[in-house]
C-alpha cells in the first residue's frame, strides 16, 4: 500500500512538472501589447480576431501577386513585396508569411532583423551575398554567396542581409515563421527614429564625430 502510495505521488509530481514546462506565454504578434483593465477600451489582440469557420471562403486563403517584379528604383535598390496576415487573412494563427525580394543590380536589402521569425531565403535569379551576425559578444559574421536555386537560413532576430554582386537582377523568395514577423532595418532605426536619438548618444557608440551623425540623421 505504501509502496502504490508513493507511486502515485511520483507520478502526480511528474506530472505537474511536465505541465508547467509545457506551460508558456504565446510569442508576441506586434510590437507591444499593453495590458488594460476595461475590455471595452481594448483595441488589439495578440493576432487577429477569428472568422466564423462556416463562413470562410477560398479567397480567405489565397494572394495574387508573387509572380509581379517590385519597384527597385530606390536608394538601396531593393524591394520586398511582403506577403503577411494583413494581406492574406487565412495566415492568421498558422505562424508562416512570405515575400518576394527584387534586387537591382548591386541592390541591397540592407541590414535588419525580424522580432519575431527566423527566414529561409532562396534565390530564383541571380546571384547574391548574404550573411548574417551572431549576437554578442562574438559578433561573428556568417557569410556565403548564393546562386539559383540556393537556399540559406536567418535565424531568429540577427541582423542578416542580402546584396546582389551580379550585373542583372536578381529575385528571391523568403519565408518566414510569423504570420507578421515585423522588420527593424538598423540604419532607418538607429539614423532615422522620431523624435530623433540625441546625436551625442550615437556619436559615443559608433565613435563618429557628432556632425557626422547630424549628416546621418538628415539622411535618414
């Protein structure tokens, strides 16, 4: 009798110790999302409201476009046609988006990160370099050029980019693990914030002469 006692109060600690391991906050689907005490105040949840299933329909699940090459004619010669939750509503819980990336030649999708995916890119044209950073304090750059057919992995919130070394255009397809995985590029963030960062606050840490980050932030 003891011995099934103790038995059984092995198995009910095991059992509590898995459920709470199992147990964990969803991974957040926006920026930020500020808890509220009045529901009738609240204008956001973490994703998007649920459609009535009986009422889903085929288009709730299809995007057109993917086929249709991006403006490049910009200052980083680059477009990223964005397919997420916002655009093709049956994503919406699935965890998954995906875009196409046009580059001109010697285009850049300059340095970023995504808050809340990993990305796996494959090229269909051309040639690109891209490469990712390992976080502190190794800083190790992760590198190789890619040719069609080629397929290289983000991982989840480093800094990575794309650069297209070929003299013609270039294209690929990235999918990424949130149905809204967010983009920070860092110049734009860090040159470009508003209101902006005091330039005294970024001429220490990029150990830049202050007129230097004035330019910067005229820029961006």
């Amino acid at each position: 009798m003891k011995k099934t006692a103790s038995f059984l109060v092995v198995v009910a600690v095991m059992a509590l110790a898995s459920s709470l391991a199992s147990a964990y906050d969803p991974s957040p689907l926006q920026d930020f999302c500020v808890a509220i005490d009045e529901p009738k105040n609240a204008v956001f949840v973490n994703g998007k409201f649920c459609k009535n299933p009986n009422l889903t329909v085929a288009m709730d699940f299809f995007f057109h476009g993917l086929n249709i090459p991006g403006n490049t004619d910009n200052l980083v010669g680059s477009n990223v046609t964005l397919v997420n939750v916002d655009l093709l509503p049956g994503l919406n819980t699935l965890g998954i988006s995906i875009a196409r990336i046009d580059y001109a030649p010697y285009g850049e999708n300059p340095p970023h990160t995504h808050p809340r995916a990993s990305e796996i890119l494959t090229v269909l044209e051309g040639t690109l370099y891209v490469g990712f950073v390992t976080s502190n304090p190794e800083n190790r750059l992760v590198f190789k050029v890619l040719n069609k057919g080629d397929v290289f992995v983000f991982p989840f919130g480093l800094i990575h980019f794309q650069f297209n070394i070929g003299h013609t255009p270039a294209v690929a397809i990235a999918a990424l693990t949130s149905q809204n995985p967010g983009v920070i590029t860092i110049a734009n963030a860090v040159f470009g914030s508003n209101p902006p960062i005091n330039p005294a606050v970024l001429a220490k840490a990029f150990q830049l002469d202050k007129k230097v980050v004035e330019h910067l932030q005229a820029v961006f």
